[in-house]
C-alpha cells in the first residue's frame, strides 16, 4: 500500500525545513527562499560510520602527516589556482554565468590529462548527449582518446560506474542535474542538491577520487542551491569576465589545500580557452601619448603579483547630487576616499560626477589600490597626466597617512620587470636595499604623496 509523500517547505539558501510557508526562513533569515518540496522519507537502516569503518578517536601527534599527492592538470593556470594541481580525495566546485567556459576548461583539463597518460578519469554530463560532447571536443581540436564518457543523471548509477571503471578524476556536470532515488524531490531541489553532493563527497574522500563539480549560478552571481554546498566540498572556484569579453578569470574563493584569492588568467578563443602566462601585460593600456584619469597599479592575486590600470573620469555634474560609479572597485570606499582627498588633499569633489574603472575587467578588494586611486582621480581633475613609467601602491588611513600593504618588494620588483622606472609606495614598503633598475620615493602622508607625483 502506498502512503502520500509528506510534503512541507524548504529553504534553498540554507536548506532548513518548516511545516508551513512563511515570508522568512526561522534558520539564516533570508526572505522569500521557501519552497514547496516532498520531505525526505525516514530511514529505518541505521547509518554507518564514516568511510564504513568503526569510529574512532585518535590522538593528533600520532596522525601521519603525509603530504597530499597531486596530479598536474596539464593546464598550469588551473593548477595555480588548485594550489598546484589535483590533489587526491578532493571535491571542487567549479561556478559561472551560463557560457562562460566552465565546461570549455573541464573538457580541455580531460583531454590534456589523457595526452599526458594521466590517472585515469570519467566525464558524467547530466545536460549534453555524448555527441554534443564529442561535436564540442572536435570544435576544440582536443584529442578524445583515453576520456570515458557517461550521460546520466541518477546518482546510484553513476557510483555503480565509478566502482566498474575505477577512475581518479570524475567530473560531474552539472550537480543541479543529479538526484538520488531514495528522495522524492525533483532534480535542482535543495534535499537533492545536498544528498547528491553528499554522496558524491563521501565517494571522493573513501577512495580518493578528485571529483569536479559544475554548478550553476543565480542572478545575483550566487552558487545555487543550499549554501552547505559550498561548506562541503574542498575548493570553490568562480569563473569572472565580461560576458562579450575575451578574459576569463578563475578565483579561488575557498581552498583547503592552496592560497584562497588565488587568480587564474585564460583567453577564450576559437579553440577553447588559452593560458594567459604574462597577465600584467593585457591588462595595462600602454597608451602612446600621457593621458589624464590613468595610474599603474600593483594588486595582489593570492600569490601572484599582477600590474593593472586605474582609470578615472572626473567632470562637471548637471545632478543636485553627483554621481560615483565604480567598476571593479568598492564604492563605499570610493566615497571615503574623496572625503579625505578633500579633507588633507585640499581637493573637493562636491559638484563633480566621478567615474572610476579597472581595466580588463578585474576586481580589486585589497586597500591596496587607494593610492593609486586617488592620485588617477586627482590627475583627471587637474588634466594633467601621471608619468607613463609610474606605479602606485598604498593604503590611505581617514587621517591622510600612507599604511603599508603586505608583499611590498614582491610588488616592485613586479614594476621593475616590466619596464617600469618610478614607483610611489608606503614609507614603510621602501626596500633597504632598493630594486634595481626602480626609483622609489617612499611618502608617508596623502599631501606628500600629491607632491612626488607631480
């Protein structure tokens, strides 16, 4: 005899349940995130232990620390942001907009793992046939041999496949495609979600396995699904660009196993995604004549030093209150720093519309850019040029100091390798024993530095 499945309400940001709808979920607090979902079944089997081995409490100085083993992926980029390859047990979650190439580089890490005659691997598409796959793979110009290929959704089979083929590497794409038959829920729920990547983790940790797993986003750029999701696997990596752009970015926003922040630089192009091995060179201007609003920059990307281009615009504003748009920048910090530009820089910007931007795309969270901000905004107000061989870096304080930022000789030496003569850093950045090829003016305040620019 069948019984009803018991329904009730489920949270898709945290995955709480409650008996009835409400406008905001009682767990995390989120608004309008309930939905409607059959209930998982109660088990009457009792749970195994982790690993189907005894649990056991151990003492921390007996553990062997082994150091991880890791797998090159072929693609050096990825291996950067992994922290230096594939290490064996991991999970990665891999997200982006639709189309932006995050199946594109799983495919190519595939196809370059079998050139190599690396650990054998299993590619699951939940969302393409074998022949769009293949159609893919030949636009690509990549070679197939050696990628087996498995079109299914159900997560029992595709542990059934994984325990015949016995591979190291899987790639699941995409986990919003899986479900487990012992739910109820339809496939891209939140229970299915969390059960699917559950087993799917497990799996990886008992037999060592390097699991991909593609995710996809919501519009607010958001991984979708249950926020555990990205509390249970090892790595979270978000791929960034422009959707009409031909930059993608890689990001690490969380590594158990490398640096996080960590920057991986492709180009898409007709034959898939190319390796940028010298970023700071796209992302610099290199204008032939000196031109107003622009300043070099050296940002920190996780463990690579990386030259971008500051660029602002500073005009008259027809508004009652002007505008401050910021692109790859916060604008909050964008407002503070025009207030003390006019506080210990002598500078108002009140009746002015200011627009800031980083060329290429990036996004700068580090205080390291507020030198160079400000002095690309100041040089824009004045419509006099900053030396096309200048680099700025430093931290502005509310009371017009210059702080240091972590990594300064890194940073010049960074400057120095690209030509780069002048540089305007944090008195406490200033080398002892100096960069060769770089003159360095260290300042210690806002006003000092609006000096040793002019």
């Amino acid at each position: 005899m069948s019984t009803k499945p018991r329904t009730g309400y489920i949270c898709r940001n945290c995955g709480a349940q409650s008996p009835k709808w409400g406008g905001q979920c009682s767990d995390c607090g989120a608004w309008n995130t309930l939905e409607e979902s059959a209930l998982p079944r109660p088990s009457s089997s009792k749970r195994r232990g982790y690993a189907g081995v005894q649990t056991q409490v151990l003492d921390l100085g007996s553990v062997n620390p082994e150091i991880e083993r890791r797998h090159h992926s072929g693609i050096s980029e990825l291996d950067r942001v992994l922290g230096g390859g594939l290490v064996a047990g991991s999970v990665v979650l891999i997200g982006g907009d639709p189309g932006i190439g995050k199946s594109t580089l799983l495919l190519q890490t595939c196809a370059a793992l079998a050139r190599d005659q690396g650990p054998p691997l299993l590619y699951v598409t939940g969302e393409e046939s074998p022949r769009q796959i293949r159609l893919r793979a030949q636009r690509l110009a990549l070679q197939t041999q050696g990628i087996r290929l498995l079109a299914e959704t159900c997560v029992e089979h595709i542990l059934a496949a994984v325990a015949s083929e016995q591979p190291q590497v899987v790639v699941i794409d995409s986990i919003q495609t899986l479900y487990t038959e012992e739910l109820n829920s339809a496939p891209g729920s939140v229970t299915q979600v969390r059960e699917s990547a559950a087993r799917l983790v497990r799996l990886a940790k008992q037999q060592e396995i390097t699991v991909f797993l593609v995710g996809h986003v919501t519009k607010e750029g958001a991984l979708a699904g249950p926020r555990v999701l990205e509390h249970m696997v090892d790595t979270v990596l978000y791929f960034e660009g422009e959707p009409g752009g031909t930059h993608r970015l890689v990001r690490a926003v969380k590594n158990r196993y490398g640096a996080v922040n960590e920057l991986g630089v492709f180009a898409m192009t007709d034959h898939g995604l190319r390796e940028i091995k010298n970023p700071s060179a796209i992302f610099l201007s290199r204008h032939r004549a000196r031109v107003p609003g622009s300043a070099i920059l050296v940002t920190r990307e996780g463990t690579r030093p990386l030259l971008v281009e500051v660029q602002a615009l500073v005009d008259d504003s027809p508004l009652a209150n002007p505008r401050r748009v910021a692109l790859g920048l916060d604008q909050n910090r964008l407002a503070m720093l025009l207030a003390v530009l006019h506080r210990h820089g002598g500078v108002p910007m009140f009746a002015r519309d200011v627009f800031v931007n980083v060329v290429g795309g990036v996004r700068i969270s580090e205080t390291a850019a507020d030198l160079a901000l400000v002095l690309a905004i100041l040089s824009s107000q004045r419509d006099q040029p900053l030396p096309t061989d200048l680099v700025l870096f430093g931290e502005i304080g509310l009371a017009g100091e210059i702080r240091p930022v972590p990594n300064g000789q890194e940073r010049l030496r960074e400057a120095a390798k690209h030509g780069l003569r002048r540089a305007i850093v944090p008195f406490a950045n200033a080398p002892k024993e100096g960069i060769e090829g770089l003159d360095i003016e260290p300042v210690a305040t806002l006003r000092a530095a609006i000096e040793a620019s002019q």
